[in-house]
C-alpha cells in the first residue's frame, strides 16, 4: 500500500521562507523583506500561497526581482503548487515598519562618517576662502 503524507504548511512556515528573501540593496546585510516591513499579508489555503507585499517606493527598480525570488522560495516548500505575489499600494511604505533587526543593520556608522564629513567641509571652506 502506498501511503502519502499530506504536508500542511502554515503561514508561519512562508514567513520563514521569506525570512531569506532579500532586496538586492538590503542583501549584504541581510535585512529581508519581513524585516523591511515589506509584507502586508500572508495567506495559505492548501496548496496555494497568497502573498500581498509593498514597496519602499513606487519607482523601485527590483520589484519585479523581488515578486520572482518570493515566488520560487516560497514555491519550494514541499505541497506548495501555486504563489501569488502581489504589489498593494494602499499602505505607503515608511521606516517605522522596519523591525529592530533591520534598524540596527541599516544605521549608518556615524563615527565612520563624521570625519569625512570634516573634512569635504574643510575642503568646501578651503576653496570658498581662494
């Protein structure tokens, strides 16, 4: 007898996949799109996956990387036939979304960047005195 498994996947089991999903710009430092505050909604009902997601601004230029690498990750969980991702624009994007993880990974290191601030204004103040 031939018995197969049903594997039942959770919404908890996509939010893990696209836990590694990344924007190109956020790879290096592995903030994904759940970080990011990217994903609006999530939805399994057996086979099929329903993912609603926005961007950080209309014009971005990996959007349609983005809707792929989701689509496949998420496709590769064992019993998933179908993924939908879609692009809502109802709910601007701001950093308020971002979780601590990605506030952290995202700040800029301001010790590094002061010097060099002092000195393209030394620079500035320079040839302004010529």
């Amino acid at each position: 007898m031939n018995m197969t498994t049903k594997v039942s996947i959770s919404q908890d089991d996509v939010m893990a996949v696209l836990r590694r999903c990344y924007d190109p710009c956020c790879k290096e430092r592995q903030v994904s799109v759940v970080d990011m505050g990217l994903i609006e909604r999530v939805e399994v009902e057996g086979s099929q996956v329903v993912i609603d997601m926005i961007l950080t601004t209309g014009w971005c230029p990996f959007a349609v990387h983005l809707l792929q690498m989701m689509e496949e990750e998420v496709k590769a969980l064992p019993g998933i036939e179908q993924v939908q991702v879609n692009i809502t624009w109802d709910t601007p994007w701001s950093p308020e979304r971002m979780s601590a993880l990605a506030r952290e990974r995202l700040r800029l290191p301001l010790e590094q960047l002061l010097p060099l601030r002092e000195a393209r204004l030394r620079a500035t103040q320079k040839e302004g005195a010529q």
